[in-house]
C-alpha cells in the first residue's frame, strides 16, 4: 500500500471502533456520524480486502486480522499525539525521561526541580520513580539515578554523591537508645540489601542479633514506618534533612557506613543529546552548590 495514500480517517475510525467495539460511541469520540465510521471502516476493509470486524446484533467483535491492526494503530496514534504534546506556544519541547530511584527522588530532586524547570523551559522533564531495580532500555529512559557500586551492565555511570547511612528513629524510640548497644532490643527494619544493619552494627562493636521483621524495598518508606514508630530504620539522613529537622525522626548516633552512592546513569549504546547534557551539568551545579553551603 502506498503511504501516500493512507487512509488516515479511517484507520482512526476503526482504531476508534476497536476500543469501544462499538461504531456509534466510535462516532461521539469523533464527532461524526454513526455512518460516517461505519463507511469509513467499510472502506478500509475493501482497501485491505480483509474483514476487520464481526458485525453482531449489539456490537462489534474484532477479527484476528482486527485483533493484528489495533496495536499497531494505537501505538502509532499515541507517539504521534506524544510528539505533538512537546509543542507549547509554536517551540517544540524536547522530552526527557529519567528513572530515580524514591528516595531520591523525594529527599533531593524534588524540592529542586522547578529550579531546572525554570532554566530550561522547552525541555519536558518526565520522572518515574523505581525501587532501584530498573530496565532503561525497556523503559526507554534516557538516564536513571540509582544507589549502588556504580557497575551496571552495558551502562555508563557517573558518580553523583555518596549517602552513608546511619539509624534514624521515632523520638519516644531514640529517648532509650543510650549507647548503640541498645539497639538490639528495637525492631530494626530492614531493606531487600541485608548485610547493612550487620555491617553498621560490626563497625559500633555491637553483636549482630537475628533480625527479623518485614522487609522493606525503599529507604522512604522504611523511614515512615520508623517515624510512626515501627522500628529502627538505617538509611541516608541527608535524604530525610527535612524529617530530621522538624523532629519527626531522629538520628540518635553519629556513626555511618558508606554501602554506596548514588550515580547517574545512562546506556553505553544512548549517546547524550543536549537535554542529557543539559541535565548532567544541572545535577553537578546543584550539587557543587550543596557543598559549599555552610553547615
């Protein structure tokens, strides 16, 4: 068939059609006439010289060849009305899409997005936020910010900042920790990494006792349950200075472990394209900025 000559009406009106598989609520979402999507559907099963529908009493039932087109249709209708979104005011905005695991999405990106924002206004900033397991391909990101050793395969990494961790807790928990000893008689929370409360409590002296308990799969949530008092949550506090801050958490020893830091990350085979590049030097900026501020 000669892409010239698709029939764009009618290949919206069927994919309408299939959605609701139904020819008159096809034509409220078009604005057109019941007939007019049924003539069109009509026309475009002569031009394929296949049936695309079962026509039945109440409705309609896709075909297999029906059941084949639809995805392919929505797919292709969807990228192009997302392409079509990046236009604001006749400047086409630029997506970009990145990954960032929770807490660091909430305890530092966040509260300092909108300064991107404003800088770079023709650039759509998309975030999803994971538990740190991430497929960038899959996912078609163009980076993902994750915690960890900074060795992914097929990925490029650069480091952003480490993130020791050390206990935070409720106050009425924090009032009975004296000496980190104490902590075996709390509930410590755990995370799906389980070798860092061993590792902490290794580096106070402390005994490691058998841990039992839920397991949590984001600092950020740990770190709510540890401040309605379920426990003993080990994670960064400069994601949490805002918890620590108000009181709604307390870090009652100064000790840390370093188990990682967080990297920025983005496939070998992506090569960086100006929002990347733009982004990049954003994160170092800010970051740069954090460090010479007074504590």
């Amino acid at each position: 068939m000669d892409r010239a000559q698709l029939p764009l009406n009618a290949l919206r009106a069927f994919e309408a059609a299939a959605r609701h598989l139904n020819f008159t609520r096809a034509a409220i979402e078009l604005c057109v006439t019941q007939g007019a999507v049924s003539h069109q559907v009509a026309q475009l099963e002569s031009r394929l010289g296949t049936r695309l529908f079962h026509r039945l009493p109440r409705g309609l039932a896709l075909t297999e060849e029906g059941h084949a087109l639809v995805p392919v249709l929505a797919d292709t209708f969807d990228r192009v009305g997302a392409t079509l979104d990046q236009y604001k005011d006749g400047r086409f905005r630029e997506a970009l899409k990145i990954g960032v695991v929770g807490t660091f999405a909430t305890g530092w990106l966040l509260p300092r997005v909108d300064r991107f924002n404003h800088a770079n206004p023709l650039i759509d900033l998309r975030i999803s936020t994971n538990n740190n397991r991430v497929d960038l391909a899959g996912e078609a990101l163009d980076f993902a910010i994750r915690f960890g050793d900074g060795a992914w395969h097929g990925t490029h990494a650069d480091p952003l900042f480490a993130a020791p961790m050390a206990p935070v807790c409720s106050p009425a928990i924090a009032a009975r920790l004296k000496f980190p000893a104490d902590l075996v008689q709390e509930r410590l929370l755990r995370s799906y990494r389980p070798d860092e409360w061993a590792l902490w409590l290794g580096a106070a002296g402390v005994p490691v006792p058998l841990l039992r308990g839920p397991v949590f799969d984001s600092s950020a949530l740990m770190a709510s349950a540890a401040s309605a008092g379920l426990g003993v949550a080990l994670v960064p506090p400069a994601m949490f200075a805002r918890e620590l801050a108000s009181g709604l958490l307390v870090q009652p020893f100064a000790a840390t472990i370093d188990v990682g830091r967080y990297w920025l990350t983005r496939l070998i085979s992506r090569p960086e394209n100006d929002p990347m590049g733009r982004f990049r030097n954003w994160l170092a900026q800010e970051i740069a900025a954090d460090a010479i501020q007074p504590s």
